[in-house]
C-alpha cells in the first residue's frame, strides 16, 4: 500500500510540477512582450525628441528589447509552445 501512495504522491508532484513549469514559461512570455511594447513606446518617444533626450530613449529601447530576449529565452526554456500536453 505505501508504494501506491507513493507513485500517487509522485504522479502529483510531477502533474504540478509541470503546470508550474507552463506557467513560469507563459510569465515569462508575457515579460518579453511588456518590454517590447516599452521599447516601441520610448521608440515613439525618442522620434519626438532630439538630443540627448532621443539618444538616451533610444537606448532605454534597446536594453528594454535586450530584457525581452532574455524573457523570451527563459520562456523556451521552459517549454512554452510545446506541444507536450502532459
């Protein structure tokens, strides 16, 4: 008997196991798209600016868009998109 719960305890923190792992992956998505919007924000901000304004927006973008390889790469890291149902 103590082996079948322990296959039942196993099966259920591999099941939550991986519903943790999908959701860190759908965060992490969702990081990467907030920072690409911030880059295309300070973007449009930057056209509008000139100067050291503009150059240092400009730069603001692509660290943000840096962020969101980051993010992007933890998110396939984590599966996202897999076909894997579980």
């Amino acid at each position: 008997m103590s082996d079948f719960g322990n296959e039942g305890q196993a099966h259920r923190l591999e099941q939550e196991r991986i519903r943790l792992q999908r959701r860190m992956a759908e965060v992490a998505a969702s990081i990467a798209d907030t920072e690409e919007q911030v880059a295309g924000t300070f973007e449009a901000i930057a056209e509008r600016r000139s100067g050291p304004d503009a150059e240092r927006l400009r730069v603001e973008a692509e660290e943000a868009r840096g962020y969101a390889a980051k993010e992007r790469g933890r998110a396939a890291g984590y599966g996202q998109g897999s076909d894997d149902d579980g």
